[in-house]
C-alpha cells in the first residue's frame, strides 16, 4: 500500500480540550459551506462527497486516551481525503453485509503514519468512519 505525504502536521496541543478545539475548528470550516450534512470531495473517488458526521459519533464510544491520538490526525486526514488519488485497500465491512471499506494510509508532515477508514454503503454513498495512528 503506497502512502499519501500530507502537507500538514499532527494537530498541536497536549490535552484533550486543546486538541479537540483544534480538530472541532477545522470540521467548523467545513460545516459552513454547507447547510446539510457536512462532506468534503475526494480526489480518489472522482470528487464525489464522503460525509464526516459518521467520525464525531464513531469517536464518542472511544476513550479519551484514544479521541486524542486519533484527534491529532484529523487535519491530515481531511488532506488526505481531498488531494489523494492513491488506491486504498478495501474490504467487505465484516460488520455490515453490503458495505465496504476503504483504508487509506497516510503520513504527516512531522512524521506520523495514520491510517482513514472510509465506509461505502450499497447505494454508493461514503462516510469517513475512522482516522487512527498506524
């Protein structure tokens, strides 16, 4: 799996309020241009739209200790959703019966590997599911 060079770095604090308001900050600007579901166009699926409400959901069942490492790379993963046309590896979701998902991989500016996880229903629409540390 090749991996995308994110023009961005991990996002700067060192507590959980901090880096939230970093990462609420930047999903902020993306709500705004739009008055439905917030969404952001990916290179890779010929800008068709991937929905992000899915994540800040997801991200509530996890541990605090787990929303901030996964909370650090949300700048570079919305990047990476934008600009990458590199090919992720997909799955059938082991979860649900007519979904697949899409893992791509990624590094920071400062160095850090992350991984996106992007979920495909039947009808074709995508939501980011999960940004990670890798």
């Amino acid at each position: 799996m090749k991996i995308y060079q994110s023009r961005y770095n991990k996002l700067p604090g060192s507590t959980y309020q901090e880096i939230s308001q970093n990462a609420h900050r930047v999903y902020h600007e993306i709500k705004q241009r739009t008055r439905r579901n917030p969404y952001v166009r990916s290179a890779y699926f010929k800008k068709n739209k991937i929905f992000l409400d899915l994540f800040w959901s997801h991200l509530d069942q996890k541990t605090r200790r787990d929303r901030i490492s996964r909370l650090k790379y949300y700048k570079c993963g919305i990047d990476l959703l934008r600009k990458s046309y590199l090919i992720p590896e997909s799955r059938p979701n082991p979860n649900g019966k007519n979904e697949i998902v899409h893992r791509f991989a990624g590094q920071a500016k400062d160095g850090g590997l992350f991984f996106v996880q992007v979920k495909e229903d039947r009808r074709g629409n995508k939501y980011l599911m999960s940004i990670f540390p890798g």
